[in-house]
C-alpha cells in the first residue's frame, strides 16, 4: 500500500512539473496585479488596526 502511494504521488509529482503542464500561457501581469492587491489590502488591515488601537490606547486612563 505504501509502494502504490509512493508511485502514485512521484508521477503525480512528475505530471505537475511537467513543462506543457507548468506553461499555462500566464503572462506575469496578472500575478503582479494580484501581489499588488493583497499589499493594499494588508496595508488597509494596518491602518485600520493602528486607528482601534489608537483608540483603546486613549481610552485608557494616565494615572490610577
């Protein structure tokens, strides 16, 4: 059972790298669009989590 897994997984492994399977036709525009994206977005993620904190940070008292 094991010798079957390990088969099937190497020529899994071998299908996946093969050249016509990783050439999709993919230009590196979309890719750069999409790294670009999910940059603002954490970006946004911070801003918006620097502002609440902000806000806790003032809410709390200066001296007991």
């Amino acid at each position: 059972m094991v010798q079957r897994f390990a088969v099937a997984l190497t020529v899994r492994v071998q299908e996946l790298l093969a050249p016509e399977r990783r050439d999709r036709g993919e230009g590196p525009v979309p890719y750069i669009i999409l790294v670009a994206l999910i940059g603002a977005v954490a970006v946004g993620v911070w801003v918006a989590l620097d502002q609440i904190v902000d806000g806790w940070i003032d809410a709390v008292p200066d001296a007991p």
